[in-house]
C-alpha cells in the first residue's frame, strides 16, 4: 500500500542524532577512566598492605631478637652490669649479628644500664684475632654526637669472652645502632677511618 511507505515506523527512515557517536564515545572514555583509577587505587591499596606486613614483620624480628638477646645471657652479666653502675634499674639488652655469611655463628650481645654510661659486650663464635688488630665497638646513630667510640680491645682467643667493659658516651635511641670493627691496634679516632682500615663483624640488625 502506498501509505506505508511513509510510516513513521519505516526504521530505515530513521535518522540518529549527529551528536550521538560523539556522547557514545565521551562514555566510553569515562568509563575506561573510571575503570583505570579503580586499577590504581588498588593497586596503591595492595602496595601499602605490603609495606604494612614488611613493618609487622621488622617489628617481630626485632622482638625476637631482643628476647633472643635477653635468653642467652646469664643472670651473673646483669648482676655484674648493676654492680658496676651502681643501679637497681632494668638493663637494656642489643643482639648484634655477623655481617657475612660465613660467620653466621657469631654474635655479641650489648647490655647497659639505661640510667647510666656503663655497659658490658659479650661475643661467641669469633675468630681468633690477628697480632695487630683489635676490636673497636662505635654506636651510630642520628644526630650530633654520633658516631661515638665505646671501646677497644684485642680478641686474643678464639670462642666466647664474656663481660668486656664498655662505655655509652651517647644514649641508644630510635635510629641507633652498634657496629664491632676488626682494625688496627688501638682503634681509630672515627668511625670513618676505623671502617677504611677494618672490617665490620658484627653489627645491630637495622
């Protein structure tokens, strides 16, 4: 019939608005957008859960090494310790580990009295140090007055020596740590120089 040639329901007659690809488009666009910054949001979210469990786990191995520190003293180093400062506070222990591999078995252990500037360093599982050397303990640590010699002394035998004297010229605070070098007799007059001469065998874990 000649009439419905003209139908309004003819679709092939139907004209799109010109604007339409142009909105369809703009759509797409935002919706990638939407859809990138869910990615790094994310994203951002799992990186800081990282850093989270990397923390929890720092905070850990620094607790079982000072409990760790604390067990393989004996009751003598705190009475000792006491005796020498003359306090009744409760010492404050450090576990300081080997540097290289190799040495793995060795470790030294720093206790003081946090009321006062005594401290007593025991170590096991070193070598016998070489004629012309001794052990130089330095405590670093941000701020003036760091880094800060607490003692020298030679290792002539092999095994455990315990209760070597000590001193704290500078308090142990956040951000501190101890370093046992190998140098030459006598020490080094900074820790700058005592590293270029020496070499680091035990340290605090960072």
């Amino acid at each position: 019939m000649p009439g419905l040639s003209n139908s309004p329901l003819d679709e092939s007659k139907i004209s799109l608005p010109p604007w339409l690809p142009w909105a369809t488009t703009a759509c797409l666009a935002a919706l990638v957008a939407c859809v990138g910054e869910l990615w790094l949001i994310e994203k951002t979210r799992a990186q800081f859960l990282r850093e989270q469990v990397l923390l929890s786990d720092a905070a850990l191995k620094d607790s079982e090494n000072q409990l760790e520190a604390e067990t393989i003293l004996e009751k003598r180093e705190f009475a000792d310790l006491r005796a020498a400062t003359g306090s009744e506070g409760v010492p404050a222990v450090v576990l300081l580990r080997a540097s290289e591999a190799g040495a793995a078995r060795a470790w030294g252990v720093v206790i003081w009295d946090a009321e006062g500037k005594g401290a007593l360093l025991r170590l096991s599982g070193l070598a016998a140090q070489a004629d012309g050397h001794d052990y130089q303990l330095w405590l670093e640590g941000p701020g003036a007055g760091y880094p800060a010699a607490c003692g020298t002394f030679h290792g002539a035998a092999a095994g455990e020596v315990s209760g070597i004297a000590v001193r704290l010229p500078m308090p142990y605070t956040a951000g501190c740590r101890f370093t046992l070098i190998d140098g030459k007799k006598g020490g080094a007059p900074t820790l700058d120089e005592a590293r270029s001469g020496g070499s680091i065998v035990l340290a605090t874990l960072p």
